[in-house]
C-alpha cells in the first residue's frame, strides 16, 4: 500500500496533505530557502518511516538524500552570513574608532585653547586674587554642604522603584542569555544529521545496482559535509569513492570534473596537498574540454552551454595558477594564503545543474531491505569518526 494512499481513517495524512508536503518540499529546495526545504522532508520522513515501519525502505532514499542536502547547504548558508555580519561589524567598529579619533583630536586642541585663555584670565585678576578666592572658597563650600546634605538621603534610603527596575533589568539580561545560549548550543549539530541521513541514503542506493549515479551524489554530498566539518582525509574518501563510481559506470563529464574539482579543493587544505590538487584541476579541465567538443559535434547551436563550460575552464586555470603561487610561497619559507571554501557561488562550485527534486518511483512490489552481505554492511558513522570506525 502507498502511504498516499492512506486516509485519516487510520490517523495517517491524506494522499492530498502528502503531495502539499512533497510540492512545498521541492518549491523551497529549488528556490534554495534551505530551512525551510529540510522541515518539510523532515515532516516528509517522518510519515513514510511511520508508515512502513522501517528506516531503510528504498522509497526513502530520495528523501534522505535532499533532507540531507538541504541540511548541508542551510548550515553552509549560515555559516557564510555570520561570516559576512562578522566583518560588517568590524567595518562598522574601525569607522567608530576612527570617528573618535578624529574626536578627540579635536577636543585635545580645544582644551590646549581654553587653557591658554584661563591662564591669561588669571593672570589679569592676580590684583585682587585674595579676596575674591577666599570668599569664593567659602560660599563653593557652603553650596557643597547643601549638596550633599540633598543628596544623602536619596543615597541611603532604599528606593522600591529602583529596585524593581533593577530587578527587571537584571531578569531581562539573564533572559537574553538563555536564548543566545540556546541558538549556539544545538544538541545535534546540522552536520551530523546530515552525515547520518546521507549515509541512510548511501546504504539504500548501494544495494540497487540501477541507482550507481545516486550513489555517487551522495558520496559527493557526504565528502561535501566533511569538508564543511574540517575533516580532510574522509572528504578525500567520499570525493574519490564519487570519482570511481562516475568513471565506472560512464557518467557525463560534468559530473567527472565536480568530482575531481572537489578532491583538488579539499587538497588545497593539506600540508603536502598542492601536486595532488593541481593534477585534479587539470583533470576536471580536462573533462569540461572533452564535454565542450563533444557539444560542437552533437550541439553545435548550442553557445550558451559551450560558453559556460569555457567560464569554468578560466576559473580552473585561475586555480591553478593560485596553487603553483602558494607552491612558491612555501618554497621560499613564506605563508601561503589559501580562500575557505564557500557558498557556491561560481561556476566552478556548480559544474552540474543542481538536480531538482522529483516524484519517488513506488514500486508495486516493496521490498524490505535485508542484512545483505557482511562486507557491505556500512554501519552508519558518526560524523567525528575515529581512525578505528
């Protein structure tokens, strides 16, 4: 039975609540509002789960592989804005000094001026300076005296107004700290969830030998949560189990140079990476080479796409350039600078159309999966593995 096609009778959603969960699913993943995107897989998931009993039902592996991509790209999101916040409040702290600054430059001059003017004043009133200083010392210390026999009072009684506000003011404090506590301490970090989804779906997909493609995006999604996770060599694995899998089986070009764009990326990030990395840029440029002769034979009309690729190429060169740059760098003790990966935003990062979400083939005979063999049993990892996992 298909969970569309289960009614409120036995508390489940109707067909018709489930295709609005799928539509708004697929709308937010498109438009990329990511939050958004991974609530309603989330809702998604947990119907069908509910429904078959089971968390590895092969229907659900489309699921888990955009829940999880929209997991990885909202947290790359948020990551990137705090990012840009952060140095827009550091522009808008260096304008301030440089505000004050400016400031007190000007004051430090006004008060060299007033000086100079009182020092003159006092100079043409030394005639009668006795005089008028010690009956000036007794009336300023007569209005001291009733100064601050006004103000003790208020100083020692105790206020019941003031406490309050005080008190107010103190539970306020005490309440933005629970929420920014609570916004930066999240039980299950966003890459982990999304490790654990992904690997779902990786598990799923291995068994079917027609979902070999599939396989290979969620590995590439897998290296891609690593990478956000600073752990290099188990990006390297995904990256390169990616690479395999699309070379094996024939995938486009495209795909064959996001997968070595990715490992000449996180090689960048590694003392000893930069040979490495060059020989995967140049291996990615060289399949967006043989795609481009390809579209002039099969496409020739087709300049958009042939430009795009070229774009892509350029930006690979560039690539290039700036890892033979910090190779130099290296070899002549000097830091190398290399740029954080970031949000797709180029060519380079989008080197296939990001593939859009689309109906789950239900099969009429639904098959549980079993334990399988033992060698492909994955269990599902962490995402901070140890070397032992």
């Amino acid at each position: 039975m298909d969970p569309e096609q289960a009614t409120t009778n036995n508390n489940h959603p109707t067909k018709e609540e489930i295709q609005k969960l799928e539509t708004s699913a697929k709308k937010y993943f498109e438009k990329g509002n990511w939050n958004k995107a991974a609530d309603f897989y989330s809702q998604l998931l947990e119907i069908n789960v509910k429904f078959y009993g089971d968390d590895r039902q092969p229907e659900l592996a489309e699921l888990y592989r955009y829940y999880g991509e929209a997991l990885l790209e909202g947290k790359k999101t948020e990551i990137f804005s705090g990012n840009v916040k952060k140095k827009m409040q550091e522009k808008e702290e260096l304008e301030l000094a440089k505000e004050k600054l400016e400031e007190n430059q000007v004051v430090c001059v006004s008060e060299k001026a007033e000086s100079k003017d009182l020092e003159i004043q006092s100079n043409n009133e030394t005639i009668n300076s006795d005089t008028q200083i010690n009956g000036g010392n007794i009336r300023e210390e007569g209005k001291k005296t009733e100064k601050n026999e006004k103000s003790e009072p208020n100083r020692n009684s105790n206020n019941p107004e003031t406490e309050q506000e005080e008190s107010q003011s103190s539970e306020e404090d005490g309440d933005e700290d629970e929420d920014n506590k609570s916004k930066t301490e999240d039980p299950l970090d966003t890459l982990e969830i999304a490790w654990e989804v992904l690997e779902l779906s990786r598990l799923i997909y291995s068994k079917d030998v027609t979902k070999n493609l599939e396989l290979s995006d969620v590995h590439l999604l897998l290296g891609n949560v690593a990478l956000e996770g600073e752990q290099m060599e188990l990006a390297i694995e995904e990256y390169i189990k990616s690479l395999k899998i699309r070379e094996d089986f024939g995938a486009d070009e495209r795909r064959i140079a996001e997968s070595h764009f990715q490992l000449g990326l996180v090689y960048t990030f590694l003392p000893e990476g930069n040979l490495k990395a060059q020989e995967h840029y140049r291996s990615a440029k060289q399949a967006l080479s043989r795609r481009i002769d390809r579209l002039r034979l099969e496409y020739p009309t087709d300049e958009e796409q042939i430009d795009s690729l070229n774009q892509i190429i350029i930006e690979l060169d560039g690539r290039i350039l700036e890892v033979i740059d910090s190779e130099e760098k290296i070899d002549q003790n000097q830091t190398p600078v290399f740029k954080e990966p970031s949000l797709p935003s180029g060519p380079v990062n989008t080197l296939i159309p990001r593939k859009k979400p689309v109906e789950t083939n239900r099969d009429s005979n639904k098959r549980k999966l079993d334990g399988g063999d033992e060698k492909d049993k994955r269990p599902i990892k962490k995402f901070k593995v140890t070397e032992d996992s």
